[in-house]
C-alpha cells in the first residue's frame, strides 16, 4: 500500500510518499522563512498563500521522487489540524480532491499524533505503549501515548510553548527567525556560569511547565545591560536561557518516567532539535536504565512523511475515507480514538 502525503499546518510546505513494501520512498520540505522572517514570526495569510503557491508542484514532486504516478497511490492523507485555518484548508482540499479525483480513501491525520509516530519509522522496534516529549514551536506536551490514537497529556505549558520561548528570546538576542536553531548555536559559544536564570515550576507538584516567565526575564536582563550588546554577552544569555529549558524539561520528563515506569520514552517535535536537549536525555537515560528515540533532526521538524506514515498506520488499523471531515484548527489529541 503506498500512502501520498500533505503537510500545511502552518509554516512548511511538505509532500511525502510512504510504502508497506519500501518505506518512506520520498519526501520533500518548502519553509516559508523569507516569506515571515521580517515580520518575527509566522503571518497566516502568508503562510496560505504560500501552501497555495507550493502544494501541488510538492506533491508532483514527491511521486517524481518515489518514481511513482498518481495511479500508483492507494490513499491520500493530510494533515486536518490543529493549525491554522487557512494554512490547514489548502492542504485539506487539496488532499481530498485528490482522493476524490483519484477515487481512493482520504485520511485525515492529528498533526500531533504524526509528530509522535515518527519515531516509528526509523525505529521499527518502538511499541506502544511509550512515553512523549513533545516540543514544538506550538505544544509542549509530556504525553503517554497508550496505543494509537490513545494518548493522555499527563503534562503541558501553562504557558508559551517551548520552542516559542526560544524564538521570543531568540528575538531579544537580534537573532533571524525561527530563531531556535540560532539560539542553540549562539549557546555553544556561552558560558553556562555567567548567568543562571529561574526554572519556572519546577517545584511545581504536577507535570506542568511555563515558560513566558523565562522570556521576560532575558528582556529585563538585556535591558539592563549596556548597549548594543556584545557577542559574548548575547552567547552567554543563549546559553543560560537554553541550559533553564532544557533542565526543566529533562526534570518533568523523568518525573513523568518515574510516575509511568515508561521504558521508552520519544523526543518529537521542533526543539526535540536542541542538541543540549538531546545530551541531556541520552545521558539521563543511560543512568537511569530507559530508551530514548530522537527522530533525525529532519523528522522533528514539521515534514509530511509523518503524516503519510500516520495515514497508514491508521488505514490498516481500520480508518476510513471521510471527506466530509472538515478541518480542525482546535483538536486536542486527548478527543483521538483507535480507528
Ligand atoms: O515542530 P516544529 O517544526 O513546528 C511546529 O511548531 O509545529 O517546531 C518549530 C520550533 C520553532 O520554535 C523552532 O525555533 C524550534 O522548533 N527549533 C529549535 C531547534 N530547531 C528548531 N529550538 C531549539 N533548538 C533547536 N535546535
Ligand atoms: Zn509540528
């Protein structure tokens, strides 16, 4: 069965193939950067001007890839929601009208729930049930994931989510957006002991995190500090911001460990990136006796191969065609069902 793919949740454009017989046979990715990048952060006409621009070449060019012709699709799946509304309905539509077109069955597909079956397709030994880290521009979410479409938020951000906080400090810093990879790399070249800044909640008794708090401090920290400022300064801010992160995430990770016995646990999304935070799970999981599954950078990020894998996953599981489903900007993972 071979599975084509749409992802325009917000600001990438991405089209893949998926086989039960090859794998991943295909994918491609379009950021809108420079469509965004002088606004600081993603505009959502833009962002659907542009899904409109790039969709069909992109789902041309992932059959072109995978040697492939639209007769040889068995489904079409595409990412529903959550996201933004225009965003998400260019990529509906244009997923459905190829399924219609096509006379194959339509998926639907939870963004999220594709961020956490990544994993799955360059670790085919991961089962359910498993613990999730994760970490994106839009959600941080300590997530157990049960079974597929059985998934329990045992913790979330009060607040901004953990990639936002990085493009906000991001933006204090003078750095391009998005501007989480900038950050980190900033960071390498900090010191850790210049500065220490607060762990919002990590006292806290539950598995919530915040991290509006954080931002504001390194705004009132630069605009203390004697301007413009300098290179090492910035980097030791990056540093000290990204080390405050990371530490509150690994500490609510492990707790939820503790809380589930997880065995496994997963690092999707965006910031799942962050090398810091990868070093520091792996090595927390040495100690502690569990697995820890990075999807590769690429597949962290927002891609449409796994959203393809998620439409398989799903179709063999049962789900049907539903072109009547409309989109769903809202659409908490906890309301998903097994097909
Ligand atoms: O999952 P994603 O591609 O998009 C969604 O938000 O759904 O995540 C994007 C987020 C952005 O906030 C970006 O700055 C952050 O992930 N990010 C990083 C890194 N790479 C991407 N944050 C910290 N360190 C990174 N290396
Ligand atoms: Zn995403």
């Amino acid at each position: 069965m071979r599975v084509l793919a749409i992802e325009s949740s917000c600001d990438e454009t991405a089209a893949a193939v998926y086989s039960s017989q090859g794998g991943l046979l295909s994918h491609v990715v379009l950021g809108q950067q420079a469509a965004h990048e002088r606004f600081g952060g993603v505009v959502p006409e833009h962002a659907s001007r542009e899904h409109i621009a790039k969709g069909l070449p992109l789902l041309r060019e992932a059959l072109a890839q995978a040697k492939l012709t639209p007769k040889d699709i068995d489904a079409v799946a595409y990412t529903a929601g959550p996201g933004l509304v225009g965003a998400l309905l260019v990529g509906a539509t244009l997923g459905k009208g190829l399924a219609c077109a096509l006379e194959i069955p339509s998926l639907p597909i939870h963004h999220l729930e594709g961020h956490l079956l990544a994993p799955f397709l360059e670790n085919p030994d991961l089962k359910f049930p498993f613990l999730a880290l994760q970490v994106s521009g839009g959600h941080t979410l300590i997530i157990h994931a049960r079974a597929l479409g059985d998934y329990v938020i045992l913790g979330e951000s009060v607040d901004d989510a953990a990639g936002e906080a990085f493009d906000k400090t991001a933006r204090l810093l003078g750095l391009p957006y998005p501007g989480g990879p900038h950050l980190a790399r900033l960071a390498l070249e900090g010191n850790s002991n210049s500065f220490t800044f607060p762990r919002p909640m990590y006292r806290s008794k539950d598995l919530n995190l915040s991290f509006s708090g954080l931002k504001t401090h390194v705004a009132q920290l630069v605009a203390r500090l004697p301007q413009p400022l300098t290179a090492t300064l910035k980097a030791d801010i990056a540093c000290a911001f990204e080390d405050a992160v990371v530490d509150c995430l690994v500490h609510k990770t492990l707790l939820a460990r503790e809380k589930t016995g997880s065995t496994q646990l997963i690092v999707a999304g965006g910031v799942g990136a962050n090398q810091k935070l990868r070093d520091t799970l792996k090595a927390t999981a040495q100690a502690k006796g569990f697995e820890v599954f990075y999807p590769a950078p690429w597949l962290c990020t927002d891609n449409a191969a796994m959203i393809a894998y998620a439409g398989y996953q799903r179709f063999i599981a049962g789900a049907t065609s539903d072109l009547r489903m409309g989109i769903k900007p809202r659409w908490p993972i906890t309301s998903l069902s097994a097909p």
